[in-house]
C-alpha cells in the first residue's frame, strides 16, 4: 500500500468473509505508451532463440515477440542451435539461388546472415560454455549476443541477465534487448564518437567506488554483481538510508545508489541530509553524485529527484545495459 501510494495511486480491497478477497490497484500512467512498431523496427535485422524447456516461457516470448513482429524460434539446447547452423552452412555450400525455408514466426531463421544480429536467450540452467563457444565459431560471421535467465547469476558470459523475463513490462524487456543488440552492432568507431561527443569517455569503471543503500538482499546481490561485470572493483553495500549518510561523512565515494524505500531513513530524506551537511561543511566538491533507485519513472519524479539534489535515477527492475547508461550519464550532467 505505501508503494501504491508513493505512485501517486489508490489501491483497496473487496471481500466476503472465508469465501474470496479481491484487490484493485488504481495507478497513474503519465508517460507515452510505448511505440511497439518502432521498437519492432530496431530488431527488423535480428534473430532471437530461445533456450529453455519451460512452456510457459516459451509462450510468453513468442506472443510478445509476435507483437514486435521480430524473427524468433526456441530450442532446447544450445547443441540444437549448433545442429541448425551446420545444416544451413551445407545448405548454403549447395545452393546460391534457392532461399532456405524456416518455421519462424516473424520470417524464418538465417543464422548464417552476417547482416543479422542473432540473440541467445538463454536459461542459465541450459547453459553450455563449451557448446557456446563452438556456435560462436559456427556462427563467426554474424553478430551473436548472450543473454541470460535465472535466479542465481550463473553465466558471467551473459551480455544482460533477468530473473525471471515473464515477470518484465514487455516494453522494458524489448527495449532492453535493443539496447544489448544496438551495443554490438554499432561499430566501434561509431561507438567511439558518440561516446566522445558526449563526454562519457573519461568514465573509467574499475576506479569508481559506489556506495549501494539498498534494504532487499536480492537487489544488493543483483547490483553487484552487474556493476562488477561492468568492471566496477570497489563496491560497498548498506541497508539503509541513514547508514549510507553515517558511511559518505566517513569515506569517499564516486556514486551513491540510493533505494528510496528503505527503513530508518528513506532515500529521500538521506539524499536531503547528504546535502545538508556537505553544505555546512563547505565540502561540496566531495560529495557523491546521487542516484535514486526506484520504480517510480515519470516526468515529475525525475524532477523531484533533481530538485532533493539527485543527478538523476535507475529504474527498476534494472539490467546491466540501464546501469552502466545511467552510470555514463551520471559523469556527463554538469
């Protein structure tokens, strides 16, 4: 109920005694919807496949990427995609002119396209290092991207990583896989003049120190072991908002991620007295830039974050791409 509340929205509950309960969430929605046909048009070149036995996985992916109209097939193993990729490699060696006929949904597959990005997603559990490493060979000439599935972080090969995909918006699930496929496709040069143009260049991971201010364990564990794929060596955790005030008076931090639910001192008011003694101090050059971990995305929250003295914030659920954005941008914001 203070979730709901804190999102600007109602929430209540009908029931008849030892009979049912049924419960209504009334929230807000201020943003745009999301643009299924231009989130389909970034992934017009790009096969995704599917490894794992669970059928309602399989279901849920294939009625979403259906809705994106994007190129898509399942398999229960990695050896299986292997197995395909050989057979179109013979059958691309005997014939130039006949097209190679697949069951795809959205247009077939053509593993072997070198203008196509093919995306593995994968089950941890289903995993093979060393069968991956042989449909990379396989699969030399295109751009092959790893993700991955599961609830305990067991490939650390894996480009982005979810706990559970069925359990994301659809939108920020695309939206996160164009962001893993866009990171591999642009090239590099391309890569490197935007990141040039914008400042971000000088950000070097491996000497950031960030301070976590996070209450659930889960969100900690998750945290850092993303920042820590993104080179990140020094990483502090605390679990709530006054002991991360208590922990930034006695040592320097690059960044603070700052849950803005937690006990004893929410986000919020920690952000605030963050500020409020740094100010006193006349230590302003020494405080950490502040990032807001939350749920809450809209316009008028972003601003609000501003306005406590934030630099900006990480919405949940998060992924390796949204972190190390929001890290880069949070080094290019004066």
């Amino acid at each position: 109920a203070k979730l709901v509340t804190n999102l600007g929205g109602k929430i209540w509950v009908n029931s008849r005694l030892g009979e049912w309960s049924e419960f209504t969430v009334d929230l807000p929605f201020r943003d745009k919807a999301a643009d299924v046909e231009a989130t389909g048009k970034r992934l017009e070149r790009t096969n995704i496949v599917l490894v794992d036995q669970d059928k309602n996985t399989r279901q849920w992916l294939q009625t979403t990427l259906g809705k994106y109209n994007v190129r898509y097939d399942q398999f229960e193993s990695i050896s299986e995609i292997i197995q395909l990729a050989s057979k179109e490699a013979t059958d691309k060696a005997t014939t130039t002119t006949k097209p190679i006929a697949h069951h795809s949904a959205a247009g077939g597959r053509r593993l072997l396209d070198s203008a196509l990005c093919t995306v593995c997603l994968v089950h941890e559990r289903q995993f093979e290092k060393e069968s991956y490493n042989r449909l990379k060979r396989e699969l030399k000439n295109t751009n092959l991207v790893l993700l991955t599935f599961g609830l305990d972080f067991l490939v650390p090969e894996s480009v982005e990583h979810y706990r559970d995909p069925t359990q994301i918006l659809p939108s920020l699930f695309m939206a996160s896989i164009c962001e893993a496929v866009e990171a591999y496709t642009v090239p590099k040069n391309v890569q490197s003049e935007e990141t040039n143009n914008h400042g971000a260049a000088a950000v070097n991971f491996r000497d950031l120190k960030i301070l976590i201010a996070e209450d659930n364990l889960v969100n900690q564990k998750i945290l850092m072991r993303m920042l820590q794929r993104l080179g990140v060596e020094t990483v502090e955790v605390v679990e709530n908002g006054q002991q991360a005030v208590d922990r930034v008076n006695e040592k320097f931090f690059d960044v603070l991620l700052l849950d803005m639910q937690m006990p004893v001192l929410d986000g919020m008011g920690a952000c605030k007295l963050i500020q409020q003694q740094k100010k006193l101090e006349g230590d302003r050059h020494h405080l950490p830039k502040i990032v807001f971990v939350t749920a809450q995305v809209s316009n008028a929250f972003e601003k609000e974050c501003l306005d406590a003295g934030a630099v900006g914030f990480l919405a949940k659920p998060f992924n390796k791409t949204g972190i190390e954005k929001c890290l880069r941008n949070t080094f290019t914001r004066n």
